[in-house]
C-alpha cells in the first residue's frame, strides 16, 4: 500500500514537471487562441466537463461545458455511421474516465467502414488524440459496454 502511494505520487510530480515545462515553452511568444485542453481544471465535485459528440458527418467535437467553445475536433472519413431504427448514430463508449490516473480516460465510437464492416476508434476525450483505430473482421449487429477489466 505504501509502495502504491510513494508510486502515484511520484508519477503525479513528473506529470507536474512536465506540465510545467509544457506550458512555459508552449506560451512564450505565441498568443492565446481559443481553448485548449490546459485550460480544462479538474474540480472536488465533478461540474467541468468534457463533452464528447459525434455527427453523422463522420466528426467528433469535444465541448467545455462551463463556456460551450470546442475543445477539439477531428474528422474521421473511414468512420461511418451504423443504421438502427431508421435512424443514423455513431454510438459513444466511455471505458475510462479521469479517474483512473496515470492511465489516460478512453472514449470508444463505434462506426462502419466503407466495407460494411464495424470500425472502432478510441480517442482521448481531453486531448482529442487517438489511441486506437480498428476494422473489424464481420459486421456488428449489436454492441453494448460491459462491466469486465483487462490488465490496464
């Protein structure tokens, strides 16, 4: 348990250094533009939030709910939306949240390729980076989020 503690923080303190270093040679000499995801700030009770929206335009937005301006977003051309009821989604994942530091928060969006097939991608909802894009070998017909942990 102690182990643990000395660990977390540890990682936190680097996380700290280089979140220092980050910002002063990031903002020296270049002007402030909209919003970033430095600007996000993690709050004790949970009301700064990040919300993560997907189009049938094949296109994630990320929103900053304390002023509405996009955070990021990314546009995915291989990502098309799944048929259910008549009506076109790009249905969203969260697998993990903030929460779980020092691994990044997950968002899965599920899709069909241009084959037919089911496409995944896994961003960073804060960042807008990608961590993961998949074709999958069959069509899907369903999907749900289960409750079962891997090894991260």
């Amino acid at each position: 348990m102690f182990v643990t503690r000395i660990t977390m923080q540890l990682c936190q303190l680097q996380s700290l250094l280089l979140g220092l270093v980050a910002s002063l040679t990031g903002t020296i000499g270049q002007p402030e533009a909209g919003v970033s995801s430095r600007d996000l700030t993690r709050d004790k009770f949970g009301f700064n939030k990040v919300i993560l929206m997907s189009t049938a335009a094949q296109k994630l937005f990320a929103l900053d709910n304390r002023n509405g301006q996009i955070v990021w977003s990314q546009h995915f051309p291989e990502l098309h939306p799944v048929s259910s009821a008549g009506t076109k989604k790009l249905p969203i994942f969260v697998q993990r949240t903030t929460a779980h530091y020092p691994h990044p928060p997950r968002c899965t969006v599920l899709g069909k390729h241009s084959s037919g097939n089911g496409y995944l991608v896994s961003v960073n909802p804060i960042t807008g980076a990608i961590l993961d894009e998949q074709e999958l070998p069959y069509r899907v017909q369903q999907a749900s989020s289960l409750p079962f942990l891997d090894d991260e």
